[in-house]
C-alpha cells in the first residue's frame, strides 16, 4: 500500500515550499518525492501516472484527508 501527503515549509529566505510524499507503507521507502514551490493538482497526477507506468497500480492508496 502506498500513502501520500504533502508538506509545507518556508526557506531561511521566506519562500514557499510543498513537498508531495509517496512512500510505500510496507517497506517505509520513499517511493516519491516532489518539492516545488507549488504544487498543482495536474502535478499530482503526472508523478502518479509516472509510476502507474513503472511500477504498476498498488491496491489501495491511502491519503490524509486531514
């Protein structure tokens, strides 16, 4: 099972940053990690997409809704 979430963190400068976390739940590995000032939802879906291709659709995707 994957998980994802994102952070949110400012530079020493004051500048914006979101990270997008994809780890995989069973062996703790990062499977993903997007850092970008921002990060749109089409970001979002062109990693996913990404690794659909490589590694295959994991059942299920567990997100925090929080």
């Amino acid at each position: 099972m994957w998980a994802w979430d994102f952070v949110f963190e400012k530079t020493r400068g004051g500048s914006s940053l979101q990270w997008l976390v994809i780890i995989d739940e069973y062996t703790r590995g990062c499977v993903r990690l997007k850092i970008t000032c921002r990060i749109q939802h089409e970001d979002v879906m062109d990693v996913l997409r990404e690794l659909f291709l490589v590694d295959g659709i994991p059942e299920p995707i567990r997100t925090d809704n929080g």
